[in-house]
C-alpha cells in the first residue's frame, strides 16, 4: 500500500506574500508580512493542519493488531516511538493500548501515567493474575488512548515469573480475556531479552524494530531476530517482523544515509518510508508527561510519527496479511541481516 509523502511539504500562505510597492524617489518599500510569515505563525499553522491530519481517520484493521515494540539495543528510540506511534494512531480515529513492558516506566511517563509503587500496573497482572481492565488507565488529553502502566515492582518479575505455571503466556492470557474493543496493542519492552520480552513476544503477532541511525546500529540485531525465530518455533507460530522504523536520522550526515540505506538493503519492503528525525522537541515532550504529538503538534518530530502511524495503518488493511506470504518474507529478511551482522 503506497503512503503519502514522508513530511508535509511547505505551507502555502493563505495570503499573498509582501508587496513591493514603488515610492516616488524610486526606492522600493515593503508592507509589513502578514502573522503566517512569522516563525510562530508558520508554527501555528503547522500544528493545526498536523491535527487536522490526524483527524481525518483511517482504515480500521479487521481485528486487534499487537505489535512489540522491541530492540536490547538501549537507547534507539524504543519507549519514545512507542508512545509517540500510539498517540499518532489515537488521533487518527483508532483505540490504542500501550503495554508498558519495561520496568523504568518511562512510556508510562511519557503519557502522563501515575506509575509509583502502590498503582496497579502491568506487574500484577504478570505475577499475581490480575485482569488487565483493572489496571488500565486512559491517557490524559488524548481520546482512545490507554496504558497499562509499570512499576518498580516490574524489576523482580523476570525472577517471579521463572516458578509460575506457562510463565512464557501470562501476557498472552491477560490480552485475550481484556474485553474491551482496541484496534491496536503496542508493548514497550525492556532492553533486554529476557522473559518479559518473551512474554511480549508470545502475546503479540507483530514485532516492530526501531533502529537508530547510527554506527553499530545493527549490532546485537541477530541475536533479537533467533529470539524470534525460537518464539515463532515454539510458541507463537503467528510473529514475524513486520515493521522497521528508522529513528534518530540526521540528514546532514553521510553516517545516516549510510545506515538506512543499509537498513533497507537487509530488510527491504520492512522498513517504513517515514524516518524519525533527531529532534529536540521529541526529547524534550516526556519531561511535561506528553508525547511530542501534543507537546508540539507543528514540529518535524511530530510529523513524521503522524507519517509512521498513517503507514502502519494503511499497511495493516485487510489485515488477515497474508500471513504465510509475511511469515516467509520475514524470515527471507531476518537470515539475510543476520548473515551481514555475523
């Protein structure tokens, strides 16, 4: 399915630009510029079609799409396009639910999620069986958007987990007894590969990797995609790779285009069009307890994660996938990028 552009173009200003005007002495003047023309005009402008866009609705898929946000790589970009993709498609008309996997609650944080000890949170859903529905909360300003938060308790699950019944499939269970209607789950999961990852990976059907690009970016991907592999073996014949995103792109440097063009070599029709670029407001929006969807709707950062979300979702119609056509394709994938990363 053919997307969009990456970004929205320039704005066209809805008036002319300044007029030139002739003075008697022969020396040109010119009228002052309309508000468009200022940096916080333009900016205006920006947000307000940017939430315009969002609002315009897309194609709901055919059933609940789970997808694992995941990467042991630290510091990719993981937590924020979590977040940030999930608020996206909430504005976009869907009803989204953030699993928030990783014992730093920092998606938690980034929706403006009260996560200390004594909350319910996704902990006591893992270790003592709790239904999900009572421990999830709705995102504050953004309709259709809820998470499921994490603790610090989230810290001790992996040694928890290691004694209880089908530990690998506590997520798994908790999703499909939640009655209410979601178009789609996304799960934050911790940087590391351990049994809450795996949990994740039981429970959803999708895995989307955000890789940042940057030199070594690549490294220690393997080793996620054989986790992969064994999950889909053993446990949930229905995971594969579905989703690429490629974060952090500085279009200055030769670095970056190198690494997407890598990306995309290994990983072809995976990769979304959209990259996320470096951008100091995505960074800045989790210290007010927002996403940069709502933190700056006219910035670059929270364009492009509209851009991302609209291509998952559009990718994602009449979703049944083909699924044995999306199995081989990422398996043909993931043996490619693990031969180049060995």
């Amino acid at each position: 399915m053919r997307s969009d552009a990456n970004i929205a173009g320039p704005m066209t200003d809805p008036v002319p630009g300044p007029r030139t005007e002739s003075a008697g002495d022969g020396v040109s003047r010119e009228t002052p510029p309309p508000m468009d023309d200022t940096p916080i005009g333009r900016a205006a402008q920006l947000a307000v079609e940017a939430l315009g866009r969002a609002g315009e609705g897309l194609p709901r898929p055919d059933q609940t799409r789970v997808m694992v946000v995941a990467n042991q790589k630290g510091g990719v970009g993981k937590t924020t396009s979590t977040v940030n993709l999930a608020a996206s498609l909430a504005l976009h008309g869907a009803r989204v639910l953030v699993v928030d996997l990783d014992p730093q609650g920092n998606a938690s944080t980034a929706l403006g999620i009260d996560h200390h000890a004594e909350v319910p949170s996704i902990y006591d859903v893992l270790v003592d069986s709790r239904p999900l529905s009572e421990v999830v909360q709705p995102v504050p300003d953004i309709e259709g958007l809820f998470c499921a938060p994490a603790t610090i308790d989230l810290a001790g699950a992996e040694i928890e987990l290691v004694s209880l019944v089908a530990r690998e499939s506590r997520l798994q269970r908790a999703i499909q007894a939640y009655e209410q209607p979601l178009d789609y789950i996304l799960i934050d999961c911790p940087p590391s590969l351990g049994l809450l990852t795996v949990n994740a990976l039981v429970a959803g059907a999708e895995v989307l990797i955000p890789i940042q690009c940057e030199y070594y970016a690549l490294e220690g991907l393997g080793q996620l995609l054989r986790n992969v592999d064994l999950v889909r073996g053993h446990l949930n014949p229905d995971l594969h790779v579905s989703t690429i995103l490629l974060t952090m792109y500085d279009g200055r440097t030769r670095l970056a285009s190198q690494v997407a063009e890598e990306v995309r070599t290994h990983f072809g029709k995976e990769v979304l069009r959209t990259s996320i670029p470096r951008s100091v407001r995505i960074s800045e929006a989790p210290s007010y307890g927002q996403t940069v969807l709502t933190y700056d709707p006219g910035s670059s950062g929270s364009l492009s994660y509209l851009e991302a979300a609209r291509e998952i979702a559009l990718r994602g119609v009449g979703l049944h996938y083909e699924a044995q056509h999306a199995r081989t394709g990422s398996q043909t994938s993931q043996q490619s990028v693990s031969e180049g990363i060995q």
